[in-house]
C-alpha cells in the first residue's frame, strides 16, 4: 500500500517524503508499533550479550543516550545490528567458544566506471535502483573466464539519485576543483554524467577475517573491531576482466571521457558486509544454523548479512529480508507447545 515513487532523486541516502521507499522505516516500523508490542529504545548501544552458566541468554547490557548503564532482560535475544557489529558484540560477550565468529568476511568490490555522454542523463532524477543490468557475465562458465578467477558479476548502470554535490566527489581526472575551471566543468558535464559498477564478490577465504582490535578501543572502552582484508588474486583478475567490458559498451554508447576508481580499492569495507556469523549445520564450524539460531545458546538468534556462508554478485536485501522473514516463522512456530523453543517466552521482553 505504499505510494508511488515521484523521482525526487533524494532515494538513496533519505527517508522518502511520500513513504514510498521499500526501507524498514516506511514498510515495517510503522506496522509493527501500531501494534503495541514495539518499544523502541533509540541512541543506546548494547555493550554486551549477559549468558548464564547453563548457555541461556539472560540479558543484554547497554548505554542509554545519557550515558547511564542498563540491563534488557528477554527470554529471547535477537541480534541484528548486520555483520560487523553482530560480529563485535559476539566476540566482546565471549559467545565463540567453536572460534568460527569473525571467519569468513565477504564484500562487493564495485569497480566504479564513469563517463561523460553527449546527452543528457537526468543522473540527477529518480531512484539509483531504476537502472538496467547487463546479466550475461554474472556466471560461472568457463567461456567467460580464462581460468583466473571463478566468479562473474551483472554490470549494472546507475540511473540517478546523484546530486549535484555528491557528484563533485567523482570528477573526471584532471579537472580543477576550484575557481571558473571547475563550476564550468560541472555546469557542463554533470547532467551528462553516466555511472557503470560491478559486484565482484570476494571468496570465503581465511584471511579475510573480524577480529577484537588489542589496543584500540570505542568511546565506551571496548576494543574496536578489527577488519582483515586483502584483495586476493580472484578478486584481482574479475575486476580487469570486467572492467575491459565496461570500456567497450562506453565506447559504443558514444561517451566523450570515460575513467573508473582504483581497480584494486585502498579501502577493504562495502555497504555490503557478509560472514563473520555464518550459517551452517555443523555447530562445529558455523554460528547459527540457517534459522540464524545461535548454536551455542538456543535462545540467541543473530540475523543479518554476516550469516552468508558464501557471497553473490547482486544486493543482498531481498535476501536478507526472506532470511528475516524464515527466522520470524521459525520463532512464531518452535514456541508452539512441542516446539524446540516451547517455555522459552517466560516474561516480558525488552527491545533495544
């Protein structure tokens, strides 16, 4: 029932106006208080997951705005603060006795391609999502790859939802960044402006791992997380094989300048983080089973993109909303009598 999408081009990094937005905060919030059992606790920040001797969560442990300390008691506990954090809180409450938290960290390596065209691109209107997306190369046959990588990725274009100064961040190479040169520059070329970006998606590796920093700690006094990572040769080999493919389809589209960010990015975290809790049957090197029930404390659940074993080329959140959705039923049907969470529900539960 929500309302149509009026192409503002403020889609990506707002709320919407008008409710359209496919986001928790316009589809679901509002649902779930109207119906009275959502309390909503905001600018707090849970410091640690409190278990009891027998492996049952008790509690969490948290800040409020003001600074003063609290304890949330629930006879089930849901962590979905998404990867890194789900990860940190695990490790910081000591629930990682397999030592499979933090293992097997994936990101998207976009490999941004950008050019200039004759015409008019309207980058500036309606939603980033609304663009096409060349399919042919997200795959794994061997026509594609000369053996030195695995995993193909779509090539997807960025339609709009670029405002004007979000696209000073990424002019063309050389261009002034200040005085006549550049408002030129950008009076003639930003709405001509076109974007092209893949997903490479990195491989479950070992070394590329979250882990509690030794010596720097949060504003609170708990040790940071810390991310590992490297661009290994996997990831390497996919980005200049695709990003050879972004040249020719900018070529014949008529672009008049063409360049793209580093192939292999300084920076080593996405918007899209997955591993570090992942799912599994095997208690032995998994966190949570596919329901995203903690293995080791049956009333713990921990969602989000860190359950990804493994990684696609593509946006995580259909997924990650069909996840949510599977777990929900899960709960709603094991608390049943006969269910493996039957008596879990003794008292009132806090949310934070």
């Amino acid at each position: 029932e929500r309302k149509a999408c009026t192409y503002c081009g403020f889609c990506r990094d707002y709320g919407c106006h008008v409710g359209a937005k496919s986001s928790t905060q316009d589809a679901l919030v509002p649902l779930a208080r109207a119906t009275g059992n959502l309390e909503i606790l905001a600018n707090c920040r849970v410091q640690k997951v409190n278990v009891d001797a027998d492996g049952r969560t008790r509690s969490v442990s948290y800040i409020d705005a003001s600074g003063e300390e609290h304890e949330a008691e629930g006879s089930l506990v849901i962590l979905a603060a998404y990867a890194l954090e789900n990860a940190r809180l695990l490790l910081a409450s000591d629930i990682n006795a397999n030592g499979a938290v933090g293992k097997w960290y994936t990101i998207h390596n976009y490999h941004w391609f950008s050019g200039i065209l004759p015409e008019d691109t309207a980058i500036y209107a309606g939603p980033a999502a609304g663009g096409w997306g060349i399919d042919d190369f997200n795959t794994t046959f061997h026509e594609y790859s000369d053996g030195s990588f695995l995993m193909g990725t779509p090539i997807m274009y960025f339609a709009g939802d670029t405002q004007p100064i979000e696209g000073v961040k990424n002019m063309p190479p050389g261009t002034p960044m200040w005085g006549k040169a550049f408002k030129e520059s950008l009076r003639s070329n930003y709405r001509r402006r076109f974007g092209m970006y893949s997903q490479i998606a990195t491989l479950p590796v070992e070394s590329n791992f979250l882990d509690l920093d030794p010596t720097h700690t949060d504003p609170w006094g708990q040790p940071a997380l810390r991310i590992t990572h490297s661009w290994g040769p996997h990831d390497m080999a996919a980005g200049r094989w695709i990003n050879d493919i972004k040249h020719k389809i900018a070529k014949e589209r008529g672009a008049l300048q063409v360049w793209e960010a580093p192939l292999d990015p300084p920076y080593h975290v996405t918007t899209h983080e997955h591993g570090g809790t992942v799912m599994g049957d095997d208690p032995g090197d998994s966190v949570v089973s596919s329901y995203g029930q903690s293995h080791e404390s049956p009333n713990l659940f921990v969602i989000g993109g860190g359950t990804f074993p493994t990684l696609a080329a593509y946006n995580p959140t259909a997924t990650l909303q069909a996840l949510a959705y599977r777990t929900a039923d899960y709960i709603t049907r094991e608390i049943k009598p006969g269910g493996s969470l039957a008596g879990t529900i003794r008292r009132q539960t806090t949310t934070v």
